[in-house]
C-alpha cells in the first residue's frame, strides 16, 4: 500500500473499529432476540468467524476482477 493510502487508512481506523464493533453488537442483538439465553462469547466467537469469512469472499472475488 502507497503511503497515501496508509495515511488515509489510519486517518479513519477509530472509525472503522467502531463500525464492526457496532456490527457485532448488531448480529448479537438479533441472536439474543431469538435465543435469550445465549451463550455469548460462543455467539461472538461464530459471528467474528462468518464476517471474517465474508471479508475472505469479498477479497477474493476483488483480486479476481482486477486480474487479467
């Protein structure tokens, strides 16, 4: 990554930790809303694993379109 997109990145890092912060605060919610007894850090845990996994998609899918 160039320095100016560096510089951009940690100009908004604050921010975006709190977005995916927010987002599995969301997903929680919504898993606590059908099951109420929960077992939370399990529920996290699962919830960090399918945004990662998603992210993994997302990353792919953009080094494909830009290949040849």
């Amino acid at each position: 990554m160039s320095k100016i997109e560096q510089l951009e990145l940690e100009a908004h890092r604050e921010q975006l930790q709190a977005d995916v912060r927010k987002l599995l605060d969301k997903y929680l919610a919504i898993a606590e809303w059908d099951v109420p007894e929960i077992d939370e850090p399990l529920a996290i845990r699962l919830i960090v694993s399918a945004v990662r996994q998603e992210l993994d998609r997302v990353e792919t899918a953009l080094a494909d379109s830009t290949q040849p």
